[in-house]
C-alpha cells in the first residue's frame, strides 16, 4: 500500500510539473509588459505587431480587422510581411466593395497587460507605421478609459514603413489595448483604393523594485494548485494509514 501511495504522488508531481510548464508557455504568447526580476531597472521590452487578433470598428461596433488582405503596392512592395504578422483592413475591398469608410476607422490590438510594478511614468511607446491613407491618432484604451485616450499622430505612405515616433500615451495598470485611427482618401473601399495600416511597435519601461513582503500568489483554480492540494490530501492518507497499523501492532 506504502508502494502504491508513493507511485501515484510521483504521477501527481509529474502532473504538477507538466501544468505549470503549460502555464508558461500559454503566458508567453500574450502581450504583457512585464519585470524581469524583483529588483528595480529595465522592464522586458514588449515588441509587436498589427496581425491577427486584432479589430476595427465600423458603425459603432467591434469586429475582427481583415488580415488575409495585402494591396502589392504596400509595404513591403511585391512581398508579403513577415510571419506572424499581417496588414489590416477594415475589409476585403475585392469581395466589399461599397464598405463605407466616410468616417476614420480605428484599429485595435488584442489585451496588453502592464504589470503593477512598472513605473507609467517611464513608459516609452516606439511605432513604425505603413498606412494607406492617414493615421490621424494613436491611443490607449483601458478602465480608466473605456473610449480611448488619443494624441495626434499624422502619418502618411503606404511604400514604406514611417520613422519611428512616440507618442506619449496614457497606459495603466493592468488590461489595455493601443488603438489606431485610421482615414481612408475614398468614401467607400474599392479594389484599386483599398485602405489599411501595417505597423510595428516596442514599448519599454523601467520597474519599481518588488516589496520585501510581496509574495506571487498561485490562484486556488490553477490546475497545478489543485493538483498540489491533491498531494497534500494523498500524503496525510498515507500517513494516517501507517500510524492505524502502528497502532494495531503495537496493541496488547
């Protein structure tokens, strides 16, 4: 009995280990902003780009950005962008046509997180933009700010990605997203007029040293600490099971 409570901890703890290793490849493939070490300095720097996940909004209301679209003229002329990343539209202006874009269309990029020990201060937001016709405004989105908070950012050209600028953006703690107003010269897409926006962007920061208290609490729902009370439950069963035969033998 001894042998078998043994076995099947040691499957639990190779349970635990393979959750947590999931966990962190699950973490790594979000945007987050975040703090190397405990100590005070440099965040690691957080570099994106306009690709799937993100949206645009049109009549009032969120939906997925087109990213299977690429006119030949944008950048990068007669190629396609690198991997992982894409051109969004508003729509395929092949298959629609008369989509209005009378109004700008902001673009939105999926949840960025900003973990509570950077300095907002220090936040320095880097964009490279393609844009066919105009950005006019770049801004951040968040709690605090469920509509955005913009500053003008006039960039233009489509050939080429633009110089890099940073604009002075208003990030918080926690969830946000970096939003791009964008204007088409057309009043509706067309084939030979499309419209979208390509753009790179590297946010750095600086982080305030962790408190000497602060401990990273494992949330009770995580599968590894699930799986960690299961190991203590297992433990005290076998404990409790040696120390009833102890009793038995030592019985007169």
């Amino acid at each position: 009995m001894v042998h078998r409570t043994v076995t099947v901890l040691r499957h639990l703890a190779g349970a635990v280990a393979l959750a947590a290793l999931a966990s962190a490849a699950h973490g790594q493939s979000a945007l987050s902003l975040t703090c190397p070490t405990a100590a005070a300095g440099p965040a690691t720097p957080l570099t994106f780009a306009t690709g799937a996940g993100w949206e645009r909004q049109h009549s009032g209301s969120w939906g997925a950005a087109t990213t299977t679209y690429k006119n030949s003229a944008w950048y990068p002329s007669g190629s396609t962008p690198p991997a992982g990343t894409a051109w969004l539209s508003p729509a395929d202006p092949a298959t629609n046509p008369t989509f209005d874009t009378t109004n700008p269309i902001p673009f939105r990029s999926p949840g960025i997180q900003v973990n509570n020990r950077i300095d907002l201060s220090s936040i320095q937001t880097s964009i490279q933009v393609s844009v066919d016709n105009d950005l006019l405004r770049t801004g951040v989105s968040n709690t605090a700010n469920p509509g955005g908070v913009f500053v003008a950012t006039a960039q233009s050209g489509f050939g080429a990605l633009s110089a890099a600028f940073t604009p002075a953006l208003a990030w918080t703690h926690g969830a946000n997203r970096l939003i791009f107003e964008v204007k088409n010269a057309e009043a509706t897409l067309d084939p030979t007029t499309p419209m979208g926006i390509y753009a790179t962007v590297t946010v750095t920061a600086n982080c305030n040293a962790a408190s000497a208290s602060a401990v990273q609490a494992v949330p009770a729902d995580a599968p590894w600490a699930l799986l960690l009370a299961g190991l203590g439950v297992a433990g005290l069963a076998a404990r409790q099971r040696q120390a009833r035969r102890q009793d038995k033998n030592g019985a007169v």
